[in-house]
C-alpha cells in the first residue's frame, strides 16, 4: 500500500514538473515570435528607409549631372565670349593704329596742302586720306560697338556662372549709379516693369530698391532683362506699401 501511494506521488510530482517544462517552452515560444516579429518590423523599416534614401541619392546624382552640364555650357559660352572679346580689342587696338597713322598722314597732306596750293598743285590725294580716315574712323566705332556688346554679354555669362557656383548665397551686384524708374506695376501678381535694363547694366536676380520721395516702398529682383527694360518681382516680405508708376529705384546692392 505504501509503495502504492509513493508510486502515485512520484507519478503526481512528474505530472506537475512536466507542466511547468511546457509552461516555460510555451513561453519561450512566445517570446521568440515576439522577437522575430519584432525583427521584421525593424528589417521592414530598415529597407523601406534604405529604398527612400536610394531614391534620394539618385535624385541628387541627376541634378548633380545637370549642374555640372549646365556649369560646363556656361563656362563654355564665357570663355567663348571672352575670346570674342579679346578678338575684338586687338582688332579695335589695330584700327586706332591705323586711324591715328592715317590722321598723322592727313595733317602731313594738310601741311603740304597749303604750300600745295600755292604752286596750283592737285589735292586728289589729300582728299583720299581724308576719306580713308573717315571710313577708318567709322570701322572703330563699329568695333567699339560690337566690343561694349561683348562685355556685356561676358558680365552676363559671368553672373549666371557664379549663380551656378555659388547658389543662393550669391549676391548680385548691380552698378553703383544705377537709377531707374517703374514703368508698369500688377499688384495682383506683384511684378514691375522698369526703364533700365542691360544697357544700364542691370543683370538677372540683382536686387532692387523702390522708393518714392526718399521713403523705401519694397525691395524687388530682377527675372527678366532686356536691352533697356527689365522685369522684376517683389520680393516677399520686403512689401512696406503699394508701387505705383513713377516710383524709383537703386540698387540694394551696389558694386563698390
């Protein structure tokens, strides 16, 4: 009887040793889907943020080509320009050489001119050098011309590529003695129409200041230039009063 009872105690005892063993693997269990749950999760998240972030870098490395293309056109025209405009200097150099030649050669036929017609000698060939440092003349102001366009052109080159290096950090400098007038003024759309333009020496995104009988009226930049208009927007938050035609402006940032 007596080992009858021990031997149910011992099987009672195994019984409940073994429940808790499965108790203790089922929370084991559970624990380790929690676990891997929660590594999916992070593993999801991870990719998810390594998918943006690929995104983004190659977004970058596209506008980052394009900069570079547009910086290499850029450079391409200014030193294209600058060529041009060297071009034109020796050629306009070589011209006053001869023009002032020409002149020396004139007042030379012109001194002898005198002593010339004292003799009733003929004048055809003092009338030719005339001629010849007239058209000369005309030739160099051309050249004078076409020299001012291409300094111009070059200072325009110049200020897109230093826009492209420098970025929004870039301020443009505008001629210290710029003074212009607003032509047209659209309050719904905030732009103004102005007198002045490349001619003046008014370049895109230069910055100016309106006023009206001393008093700052707003602060605009320039989107559109021509040879003597431009086109400007104001400039947010720089709005003090409304702009009405004939208010003036100078440059917020002069060129010392």
């Amino acid at each position: 009887m007596l080992i009858r009872i021990s031997l149910i105690v011992a099987i009672v005892v195994g019984l409940a040793t073994a429940g808790v063993g499965l108790f203790q693997v089922r929370t084991r269990i559970e624990t380790v889907k929690a676990e891997r749950n929660d590594w999916h999760q992070k593993y999801d998240t991870t990719f998810a943020d390594l998918t943006k972030t690929k995104g983004e870098l190659d977004k970058t490395s596209k506008e980052l080509k394009k900069t570079q293309t547009e910086l290499a056109s850029a450079k391409e025209e200014r030193d294209k320009a600058v060529a041009e405009a060297n071009t034109q200097i020796r050629r306009a150099t070589q011209l006053n050489d001869e023009l002032a030649k020409t002149r020396t050669e004139r007042d030379d036929a012109q001194a002898a001119l005198a002593a010339w017609n004292a003799l009733g000698v003929q004048v055809n060939q003092v009338k030719d050098l005339i001629a010849r440092a007239k058209a000369l003349q005309e030739e160099v102001d051309v050249q004078k011309e076409e020299i001012v366009s291409l300094i111009r052109a070059n200072s325009r080159l110049t200020n897109q590529l230093a826009r492209l290096l420098g970025g929004q950090e870039y301020v443009v400098q505008l001629p210290a003695r710029l003074r212009g007038t607003v032509l047209v003024t659209d309050p719904k759309w905030d732009f103004v129409v102005l007198d002045v333009g490349e001619d003046q020496g008014v370049l895109e995104y230069g910055e100016l200041l309106v006023n009206r009988n001393g008093k700052l009226v707003a602060k605009v930049v320039v989107r559109s230039v021509q040879k003597n208009r431009s086109i400007a927007n104001v400039v947010p938050g720089w709005k003090l009063g409304d702009i009405v035609e004939g208010d003036q402006v100078i440059p917020a940032h002069p060129a010392s």
